[in-house]
C-alpha cells in the first residue's frame, strides 16, 4: 500500500474535506495577502522617504497623518451632535440654577 493511499483511508473525513475546498479561493486567499503585504510596504516607504529630519516639521507631518486616518461625521451627523451637548448644557445649567435658587433660600430663612 503506497503512503498516499495509507492516508486516504486513516482519515476519510479529511480526504472528503480537502476535497470539498475549490483551490481557487486558496490562490486568491494569497494573492489578495500578496497584494496587501505590497501596498503596505509601498505605503510604509513612501512614508518614510517624506518623513523629515527636524523634529518640528515631522510632528505636523504625522500629525496631518493621522488626521487623514480620522472617521470624520458627516455634517448631520455633527449638527445633531452639537444639538445634544448644547440641549444637555443647558438643562444642567437649569437644574443647578434652580438647586442654587433652592438653596439661597434655605440658607435666607436660617440666618
């Protein structure tokens, strides 16, 4: 019995299984790594052929890096956001506004 043969008939599972996989999505399982491992290292060595010596300008360019990396919100997105901090400042200044007035009061009637 060849060593192949062997193998195929320890495990059938495995044999049905292997068979089961198409190996066209191994080879573009790969290429699409390959393709990623690529444009990172063109990414990483553009970046780092720019990068300046002096420490001042390098701050602001990693800086604009990362702010080019930021999920930015849409311009509704923020306008309703502005809308709930302004809304949740006010009923706070309102309630310790009142809980001052409260307290004023009590404070009248024991002097």
């Amino acid at each position: 019995m060849a060593t192949s043969d062997r193998k195929r008939t320890e495990n059938p599972q495995k044999a049905s299984e292997q068979s089961k996989k198409p190996a066209r999505d191994d080879k573009s399982k790969k290429r699409s790594a390959e393709t990623k491992r690529r444009a990172s290292s063109r990414r990483d060595a553009s970046r780092k052929g720019s990068k300046s010596r002096n420490a001042i300008l390098r701050y602001f360019q990693e800086t604009g890096d990362e702010l080019r990396k930021v999920a930015w919100p849409t311009r509704e997105q923020a306008i309703r956001l502005t809308v709930i901090v302004l809304g949740s400042t006010i009923a706070t200044a309102m309630f310790f506004g009142i809980l001052d007035w409260i307290f004023q009061r009590l404070a009248g009637f024991l002097i």
